[in-house]
C-alpha cells in the first residue's frame, strides 16, 4: 500500500497546481475562522460569488470595455509610434543619431513621475490616460525592434547582396523578417506594461473602467470587489500574452523548434 503511494505523492510534490490550491485552501480556512477578516481580505468563495453577481449584473462587463477601450487605444498608438521610431532608427544612421539619444532619455524617466504634468497638459479626462499607457509601451518596441534589425548577420546582408538585391529588397527580404522575433518580444512587454498602466492611469478621476469600480469599493471597504478587479487585470494580462504567442507561432513558424515537445 506504502509502495503504491510513493508515485502518486511524489507526482503531486511536482504538480505546479497544488501550491496555488494550497493557497486558497488556507486562506479560505482563515476567512472562516476569523483570522482574516473581511476588511482586510475577503475570503476566496466571496470573491467568487461577488465575481458571478457582477458579471450578471452587467457591472464587471461593462466597465471591463471601458478599460480594455482605454488599454487598446493607448497601446495602438505606442505601437504604431514605437514601430515608426524603431525602424527609422534601425535602419539609418541619421535616424539613430536623431532618435535613440532622445529614446535613452525617455527611458530613465519614470512615466508615473509624468502623471501629474500630463494632467496638467490633458486636464482629467480620458486623454491623460490613454497618453499614459501610449507613452509606457513606446519604449519596449522601440528598442527591440531597434536591437532586432541591429542584430542581423552581417552574412545574410552579404548573401542578399550577391544574389542581386538591392536595399529596399533586402530590408523588406532579410532585414524585416530577420527581425520579427524581436518585435514579438517588444509587443510582449508593451502588452504587459499596458495593462500595469491602465491599473495607474484608471486612479485618475475615472467615471468608469475596472479603475473605477477599485475606488468605489476602497470607500466602502469591499475587498471582494477589488480582488475581483484585480483577477480580471491579471486575466487580460494573461490573454493578451497568450494571443501575441499565438501571432508569433504562425508568423515565425519558419523558425527552428529547439524544444522538444
């Protein structure tokens, strides 16, 4: 009987999953008996029925649009900026003299420190907060995009060049696609930046959004409440990584798989 055991407990001992329901239990086990009282930290079955009850309600899908509205807009336009200013960089010199100095600068600025100055600038609206977020997620594709076309082989230049390309078909041909790893990576981290911004940039005044419902629930002590929204920002966090991965599989599938399944 002993001997039977051994591989089932040696299994679990393994399992990723049994540390996070351990977890729960004992906290669900405090809750219940008062160690953690509601105000602190609400227990994980009211959080899910708290979860069940705003979602059909309408509440959490509601305000949830508003945030994913505010987090796609914002990482749209750091995107798109972040691309244009990786590719003149990466790809002329005067570009990279231009840019990358100014792009070092920005780096070392935190953009919390930027909040008080963009609501200056914005007002309370919505714009300082989708500046924000579009300022955040700049960087990340910037400079990977940047050290992406930066990094290609010299080789695969010389080869493109003997076999008769000329610099439009080898950026287009060798250089672009050489570098596409890399600006999945940057979309990577912008994506999860986006969403740690939106949890900042949603403090300022906001009327709507996951944000929104965080604050109301602080006023009147609902930890249920807040811990819902903060599972539904770690689950966009988790699905927006997820879809990038998705993305790169099929449009790097040209690359070698070094794992084994």
């Amino acid at each position: 009987m002993g001997q039977s055991l051994h591989p089932v407990l040696k299994r679990l001992s393994q399992a990723h999953w049994l540390s996070p329901v351990v977890l729960l239990l004992l906290w669900e086990a405090g809750s219940r008996s008062g160690l953690i009282p509601p105000r602190t930290l609400a227990a994980p079955s009211t959080v899910i029925e708290t979860l069940v009850a705003m979602t059909l309600s309408g509440e959490l899908p509601v305000n949830l649009l508003v945030s994913l509205g505010r987090a796609a807009l914002g990482l749209a336009i750091g995107v798109t900026i972040g691309v244009a200013l990786g590719l003149t960089a990466g790809l002329s010199r005067p570009g990279e003299a231009a840019i990358d100095p100014l792009m070092q600068i920005k780096r070392t600025i935190p953009v919390v420190a930027l909040t008080p100055l963009f609501i200056v600038w914005f007002g309370i609206g919505e714009t300082p907060k989708i500046a924000l977020i579009a300022f955040a997620t700049l960087f990340p594709l910037y400079l990977n995009l940047y050290s992406g076309i930066r990094g290609i082989d010299v080789r695969l230049i010389d080869a493109a060049r003997s076999f008769g390309l000329n610099r439009w078909q080898i950026i287009v041909d060798v250089v672009l696609p050489g570098a596409l790893p890399s600006l999945f990576t940057g979309l990577r981290y912008s994506l999860s930046i986006s969403i740690l911004m939106l949890v900042i940039a949603e403090q300022i005044n906001a009327t709507a959004g996951l944000g929104y419902l965080i604050n109301n629930a602080r006023d009147y002590m609902r930890t249920d409440i807040i811990v819902v929204c903060l599972l539904v920002y770690a689950a966009l966090g988790l699905v927006a990584d997820w879809l990038v991965r998705a993305i790169e599989t099929r449009a790097l599938s040209w690359r070698p798989n070094l794992i084994a399944a």
